[in-house]
C-alpha cells in the first residue's frame, strides 16, 4: 500500500506546475504518489498530463468546472490511495528532503494518527518590486513568516495556538475524512479553507506539529498590492461564514468584533471604515503615493491599516451583514466566575481559594439585585451573548456546596456548574495541602445526584486531579475520557465540560480534551469570555480576598484593580512603540519582554514561597 498521496490543485498555470512536479522528482523518499487536479478545463493542462514522464506515480483529475481550490483538494483525497495526505499547491517547489521531513517528524510523534504537520515556507518572487509600497509589503510578509517560525520553534513546534491545514501540510486520510475535508462554500473560496479546516481539525481533537526541515518555495508571480485589497475582503466574508455557519468564535476571525469590542481609537478606525470606505481609501491612496514616493515606512503602516479594514468591512457587507445584526452576532462577554470552598478560611492561603459563607451571601445577592442570569457553557458555545448574564462555577466539588452555596443559589435563581475529581468522589482534597489548605470533605455520590436532580451541572475535573502536562499520552487519555465516561454512568446524562486541574493546560491536553468529546474546557486564565477558543474559557477567581466592589469590577472587566493598572501600561507602551522606527522598536519589545517574565517570575516565586510560608502559631 501507498503511503502518501500529496495531492496538487492547479488551474491554467501549466508552466509553473511543470516546475512544482520537477521538485519531486528529486525527493529522497520514495513510495508515493502524486494527483495533479484541474480545477476546470484547460488546454495546457492537458497537454502537459499527456507529455510529462514522470518518475514517480503520477495521475490527473479533470474537474468539469471552476469551484476553487478546496473544491479540488477534496477530489484529490476521493481518490487518494495513500493513508497520509499531503498538499502543494503548483506554484511551490519541495526541497530534496520535504517528504523525508514530514514523514521522519510523524514517526517521533506518540499518537501520530491525529497529528497535522506543517512544514516551512519561503517566497521568491519572480519579478523586482516595483515600488517602495510593494517592496515593503514583501518584507512585511518575510518578517510574518520569520516570526511564525520563531514562535513554533520557542513553543517547541506546537502550533496550535493557530491551527491550520493547507501547502505543504500533510494529515492522516482518515482524520482529514472525518473532519470533512476542506470547506468548499463561496465565501471561503481563495481565503480562510485552510484555517477553518484547521479549527475543525483542533476541536476534533488533532495535534498541529511544526517542522521546519520541511521547505518549500513559493514562486509568487502575483502583484502583492493588486492582490492586497482582493485577500482582505475574501478574509472577511470567509470569517463572517465561519462564525454563522461553524460557530468558529476564535483568534482568526476575531476581526469581526473590533466594531463593537475594541478599544476606542480603533473601535473608531474601523467604524469609519465600515461607514465611509470611499473616504477610508482615499486616505490609503495618499499614504501610498507618499511611501512611493518617500519609502517612509510609518506612512506604509497607515496605508496598510486603512486599505485592509476598507475592504474587509466590504467584504463583510457585501454578504448582507449590517451594524445591528452584526452586533447581535458579537454580543456580549460573559464572566466565568471561579469558586473552590465555601467556607470561612482559617489562614491566609485559604483565603486566595475560599470564600465565608456570608461573602458568598452577598455576592449572590448583588448579581441578583443587577437581574444577572446564569448561562450555561453550552449556551455560550452555541453563539448566545446576551448581556447580564453569568456561568458561575465550582471546582474540586466540595460538601459545603451541599450545605452552604447551593441553598444561596437556589433562593436567589442561579444555576451553577460543579467540578468532580471523580476518583476521589466522597473522599478529600489530597492535592491541596502544597497549598497548606486544609483537608476538606468532597461531595458524595449521593449528594451529586440529588443536586443533579434539582437542576445542577456536574462536569469532570479529571480523575485524581494530576498536572495534566506532565502525564503521558496514556495516562492523560485516561485522566480526561475515562473520568468523562464514569461521571456519565453516575449522573445517566452526557458531560460535555471539563476543568483543567490546577489551570495546568498545553496544545497537547487541549487535543485530548477534544478527542474525549468534551464542548467546552475551563483554565483558570482571567478575563471575560467573548471570542475565546472553547477548550480554553477564562475564569475569574473569585475569594474572601474580594471586596463587593472588587467582585464588580471583576464581573464587568474581568479584572481586578491592579490587573487593570498593568494592562493599561502595556497597552500605552505598546501605542508608544508603534510610531518608534522599526530598530528602536523591536530592540525595546525585546527589553521589555525580558523585564516582564522577569517580573513574573519573580511574582510567582514570591507567593509560591508565602504559601508554603508556615503559620505562626497564636500564643
């Protein structure tokens, strides 16, 4: 049997497809095929399918019509034989040793039959620049590519934090299947198939693996600023499609929201756009004359600014889309609140995880008084974003529920969602005497049910509570599905939340959560909820350390004060960077990322060293 298939989409770009199929000539690995699809009738195509002598096996798809690139992609896969699919596009070439790379880096990987693999890329352009604007815009996409590269490598080449399947990636014929191959409607034709491929991929549980010794070249033949204003409004009616027909609320199509959740200044940038994009143009066209002119590559930037957000809120209306729906669309945040024990904490490390009963009385109260409505984790991943409305939740399921948050919720009408360690259901809190808390009763099993019973949500916080990125493979599959699959046999309803114990989460738990079958994950990252990646939902810890109006501000911000005050630094260093020449500003970002996890380093190692501190005994 074949191993790989790599598959090649094409469309009266003959001579530049000769090129591509030469590369592969020259491939160290053997035992592979290549499908070359037209997507559509072309006569040059054609030609060369009857003249080229390959050495490899080569076979040639004829689509009847033009339905774009995904369209032909996932004919490909029809008819791939090999179990590992991989994708060039016929304007690339492979280094000798791409195929090697790919197949060498899948066999290192444990549970290799859900991984994606992406290998590099670098552009060469077949023509010079012809003018300052162009040559900038090259080297702006240089720099995206060269910064993509870094990061993998630092995050050791884990890239799911931007999932995506396109050139030069290769995917397991059965997992690409089962996620339905490539997206073939309209308006993801010529942008966004490839990420929300990858989003689907993600949340079906796949690993996205980066490796680098995979190269190929892109020839690009396409005037980039002619091509500028087309790629940015296919972006944006590819991410309105995302949102309204696949829920893919994430970092890629976030762009929607800045209309109505941004900060100011661009939450302005972005109505005018919207508004007055004749006039938004206008200005771009200036700032592209004078970079022409001048090569100034801070006029560069506001061009670059204005024309993309002109023809990405084109792109956008032209789908039918107006301010009043698309804010429907946006809605609102939605704080996750974070509760453990409620009960009077008895030294002050409890004190960063409890809450007094009393405080907890009056918290409750006031979400009451301000007409706030629980939300369920379901609820906020089928697209609801009403305002005033809250998903409280409470980990490591302690008895004092039972006794003391549950009848507060009860009278004032909230619901809540409790997180079992299922192993130790009806036993203690063995994980948390690092933290000097105390040992603690946990709900039993009968206890669950009855609540069950009166309208609570029970979801699995895993089953012995361990730090999840230090487990293998194994025993982390064991962890996040059989504690699934044993609390739905207690409560005879599916679970479809789950916790991150201790808030310890990484690309690789995240792909498991999602391979067991769970919705929605919960870190214990603060902040609201308002376009973030379901496996990854913000929480806000909230503890007898919390004043009512500290507990506000965290129920309208997600943040506390000082959290506030740094952010607001960050943001105006951030601003003030921007208009420093690029050498400056990059010396500067480098100076500052050090000082902050400098800083926080140094902030985490302090309250590790205070928790841990001994209690003076009272005299």
């Amino acid at each position: 049997m074949i191993e790989s298939s790599i598959i090649i989409p094409t469309y009266q770009r003959a001579g530049l497809l000769s090129e591509t199929l030469d590369s592969l000539v020259s491939q160290t690995e053997c035992d592979f095929e290549v499908i070359v699809v037209c997507d559509g009738e072309d006569p040059q195509t054609r030609a060369l399918s009857s003249t080229y002598s390959a050495t490899f096996r080569l076979s040639w798809i004829f689509l009847p019509q033009n339905r774009g690139q995904a369209s032909a992609r996932n004919a490909g896969a029809g008819a791939a034989e090999g179990h590992i699919l991989l994708f060039l596009d016929d304007d690339t070439s492979a280094c000798q040793q791409w195929l090697a790379h790919h197949r060498n880096r899948r066999r290192t990987i444990a549970n290799c039959e859900r991984a994606v693999i992406l290998g590099r890329r670098h552009d060469l352009y077949v023509r010079p620049a012809a003018s300052h604007t162009e040559r900038l815009l090259r080297e702006a996409r240089e720099v995206s590519l060269i910064d993509f590269h870094e990061r993998c490598i630092r995050l050791d080449s884990d890239f799911s934090w931007f999932p995506h399947c396109g050139m030069n990636s290769s995917v397991p014929r059965a997992v690409f299947l089962a996620a339905g191959g490539y997206g073939s409607a309209l308006a993801l034709r010529d942008s966004g198939e490839d990420t929300e491929l990858g989003t689907r991929l993600f949340n079906l549980g796949a690993r996205f693996i980066y490796e680098p010794g995979a190269v190929v070249y892109h020839r690009n033949p396409r005037n980039l600023i002619d091509n500028h204003p087309q790629l940015a409004n296919a972006v944006g009616r590819s991410d309105l499609y995302r949102v309204l027909n696949n829920q893919q609320r994430c970092v890629q199509t976030q762009r929607l929201a800045s209309l109505h959740r941004s900060r100011h200044l661009r939450r302005i940038k972005e109505r005018l756009a919207w508004d007055h994009p004749e006039a938004i143009q206008s200005a771009a066209k200036i700032c592209r004359k004078l970079t022409d002119a001048t090569g100034s590559r801070f006029l560069w930037r506001y061009w670059n600014a204005l024309e993309t957000s002109a023809e990405y809120w084109r792109g956008v209306k032209s789908e039918g889309v107006t301010t009043d729906s698309l804010s429907k669309l946006v809605g609102s945040p939605v704080p996750v609140l974070m509760f453990h024990s409620v009960s009077a904490p008895s030294n002050r490390a409890e004190r960063d995880w409890y809450i007094s009963p009393k405080r907890f009385t009056r918290f409750m109260a006031w979400l009451r008084r301000k007409q706030y409505r629980c939300l369920t984790p379901m609820e906020w991943l089928a697209g609801e974003r009403p305002p005033h409305h809250v998903i409280l939740t409470f980990d490591d399921g302690y008895d004092d529920f039972y006794t003391e948050a549950f009848p507060v919720l009860e009278r004032v009408g909230l619901g809540a969602i409790v997180f079992v360690v299922v192993d130790q259901i009806g036993k203690s809190n063995y994980w948390d005497r690092e933290l000097r808390l105390r040992s603690r009763q946990l709900l039993t099993l009968q206890q669950i049910r009855e609540l069950h019973r009166h309208g609570v949500a029970f979801a699995s916080h895993s089953l012995t509570h361990p730090d999840l990125t230090l487990l293998s493979d194994m025993d982390l599959r064991r962890e996040v599905s059989d504690s699934k699959a044993r609390l739905e046999d207690m409560l005879g309803s599916e679970v479809t939340c789950f916790a991150y114990p201790s808030g310890r989460v990484d690309a690789r738990v995240s792909a498991a959560v999602a391979e067991a079958g769970y919705k929605n994950a919960m870190s214990t990252r603060e902040g609201l909820n308002f376009w973030e990646d379901p496996l990854w939902m913000r929480r806000i810890n909230v503890s007898e350390r919390d004043s009512l109006p500290g507990f506000a501000l965290k129920v309208f911000t997600g943040r506390s004060v000082p959290q506030h005050m740094v952010e607001s630094l960050a943001h105006g260093a951030q601003a003030g960077l921007n208009v420093l020449p690029d050498r400056v500003s990059h010396a500067l970002r480098g100076a500052l990322s050090e000082m902050y996890w400098s800083v926080s380093e140094r902030s985490s190692r302090l309250k590790e060293s205070r928790l841990r501190r001994p209690e003076r005994v009272p005299e």
